[in-house]
C-alpha cells in the first residue's frame, strides 16, 4: 500500500498490504543474493515515450547495506510530499537518463541489520528521517544536520526515494514506531516532525497567541502542534480568510493585518506568527501583525517557489525589533518528538485518507497534485 501525504504536506497515500505489528514471519528474507531477487520501484522515466506526470514500475535488484551502522528496510506505506509531486509534474526536466524514484517518508519494517547496529534488531517497526548529513561538517558537529551544505535526501536527486519495496537508511536516522500506530499513519509522522520542528524555532512558550498562515497541511499540523507548546491562542489563516475580513484583493498588508487584529481582539499584536505559505501577502501582513519583540517565522516550502525574490517591509520589522527564523527540514530528534506525542495522545493523528495501492500510484500522484493546487 502506498501512502500520499503533502509534506508541503498536502499529500494522499498509497501502501503495500501491511503485516500484523506482531507478527515478523512474513517479513522478506533478504540474505539471498540480491541480483535475483527484484525489488518492484516506481520511476519517472526520461525515455522519449514517457512524458512528464508518468512513470514506470519495474524490478530492481535489492539493495544492499552500505555500512557497518546501516539497516535495510522492508517498505510497507509511503507518503507523498510537496518535492514528490513537484518532480513527477515536471518529469525529465528534474531527473537524469535513468530515471528517478520519487518518495521522501515512508514506514516499514527492519529486515537486515549491519553489524555495528546495536538499538535496532530485524523485526522491528520503523519511521526514518530522509535526510543524510555528512557528519563531518562544524553544522553536523553541532547536530543541525539539516543544515548540512552537503546533505542529501531520499527522493531529492540523484538520491532514489521510498517508491520502492526496500530502502537502505542509517541507524541513527530511524525511530521505532510505537504499536498503537499503523504504518500509514507512520509514513505522515514527517509531516508532523516538520511541524514540531517549526514551533521549536518560533520558541514558543505556554500563553502565547500564534498566528499561523497558509491553507496546507503543514499550516494545519503547525497549529496543532503549537498547541502542545502552550499557546493559548492558535490562529489559522487562509486565503479565503480575506473575503471573511471583507477585505479586497486591492488591500495592502497592513490593512489585512488590521483586520485580523481586530477581529481577534490581538489588541498589542501577536507573540508569534508562522508563515507556511510562502505567499508574499501572507508574508508582509504577518509583519504588521507582530506584536513588538515578536517573532517570526518562516517555514520552507516549495510551493511557490523560494528562489524568487520577495518584498518585504523590512524597515518595519526593525522599527519593532523582531526576531526573524527560517526552518527548513528537521531532525531526527523531531521524529522522537512527534511520536512521542501521538503515541501519547498529547498531539492528536488525524485520519489517513486516500490510500492507495502501490499499483496505483499514478492515481495518487494525480490526487495530490490536485491537492497542492
């Protein structure tokens, strides 16, 4: 079964049929020699048949551990995010002559474990982050892998991603997924680890008021997550929100923003604001909503696109002495984080919709392309 969550996230799933939590006996042996033992990929294709928003299935040899602290993974549920669908629209232009296997989260289960491997076993229910620092840098010395100027990421090429029965993954960079968790909702934790990830950088601290722009699933897990840090006010904005302020498309940010705060009664500003977006509008208004000292964050997506140039009231947020972050990716101590919290019952898991079986990929492809849009 494959599962298709957009990790901008506005995604939608897709899975193999999974095991009982329990039972490992039908976990694939993978000791046999790899070469004759395909493993089922999905790949974008640059053959001149196939054009952008098609891919491929077809066999693959089993991949095989590359280090001592390495493990391979079964892969039982995959998530789509924002890159996801990013590169099956584009197609070739994003991929080179061999093809791309698309797919950054997924959940499965450990089949082989290296030999310097001592917290996981074979057997075991996992999440991995899909990230891969290089562990030497002063970032990845200071554990900000994600900062890491040369990490790579399943999915993101030349790396292959999850759309594949087997994936080979650190150690370090798996967390095991608690029993009372299926692996669809597992595949999704990214989107929650990026979540939390964002309201560690807005510093947010119990009796805070946060305002969160943006209609995506990011927006929507940041709010719940903000929650779980204390805030007493979480505030979601959306497009559609502007038509509900009775402003027009022709309003400028500070009068957005004037709106907002008087229909909230935020009669100093807010502590917080969170902008998940990446719209322009969304990203000056949020400056005129800050309360002074406030803090502002803006979390990476690729949406819209962050290689353009944006304008931004700058002379404004130093008249109030903001504090800017950017949060890009997250850590594995995030994945520990989120499912800590859902396994708890503190952060609540929504529903997994939309579940797709992995020859039905291109159909999920399809349902969260519509969703991004």
């Amino acid at each position: 079964m494959t599962t298709d969550t957009n990790h901008d996230p506005n995604t939608s799933p897709t899975s193999d049929t999974s095991p009982p939590a329990s039972d490992t006996s039908s976990t694939p042996d993978i000791s046999y020699t790899p070469d004759t033992s395909p493993s089922p990929s999905i790949a974008p294709d640059k053959s001149p048949d196939l054009e952008p928003r098609q891919g491929i299935i077809e066999d693959d040899p089993i991949p095989l551990i590359r280090s001592h602290t390495d493990v391979i993974i079964r892969i039982y549920s995959r998530a789509f995010s924002a890159p996801d669908v990013t590169l099956w629209k584009n197609g070739p232009n994003d991929i080179n002559d061999k093809g791309h296997v698309p797919g950054l989260h997924a959940a499965g289960v450990v089949t082989m474990v290296g030999s310097r491997c001592r917290r996981l076993k074979e057997g075991d229910r996992v999440i991995f982050s899909p990230l891969s620092p290089c562990r030497t840098c002063v970032f990845c010395k200071s554990v900000l892998h994600n900062l890491c100027p040369q990490r790579t990421a399943l999915g993101i090429p030349p790396v292959d991603g999850t759309l594949q029965k087997f994936c080979v993954v650190s150690e370090d960079l798996c967390v095991v997924l608690p029993d009372n968790l299926t692996f669809e909702q597992g595949a999704i934790v990214g989107s929650y680890a990026f979540a939390f990830h964002v309201c560690r950088q807005a510093r947010i601290k119990p009796g805070n008021s946060v305002v969160i722009f943006g209609e995506n699933r990011c927006a929507k897990f940041c709010a719940s997550a903000a929650k779980t840090f204390g805030a007493t006010r979480v505030i979601l904005i959306g497009r559609l929100d502007c038509n509900y302020y009775n402003t027009k498309p022709i309003d400028t940010p500070r009068e957005i923003a004037k709106s907002i705060l008087n229909r909230y009664k935020l009669n100093t500003g807010s502590h917080v604001v969170i902008e998940a977006s990446g719209l322009d509008i969304y990203m000056n208004t949020g400056i005129y909503i800050l309360r002074n000292r406030g803090t502002f964050v803006q979390a990476y997506t690729t949406a819209y696109g962050f290689d353009r140039p944006a304008e931004f009231p700058l002379r404004k947020a130093c008249m109030k002495n903001l504090v800017f972050r950017g949060a890009r990716g997250c850590l594995p101590e995030d994945f520990t984080a989120s499912i800590e919290m859902l396994a708890s019952g503190d952060l609540s898991m929504e529903e997994v919709k939309n579940i797709y079986e992995f020859g039905d990929t291109q159909a999920a492809f399809e349902k969260a392309h519509k969703k991004i849009n």
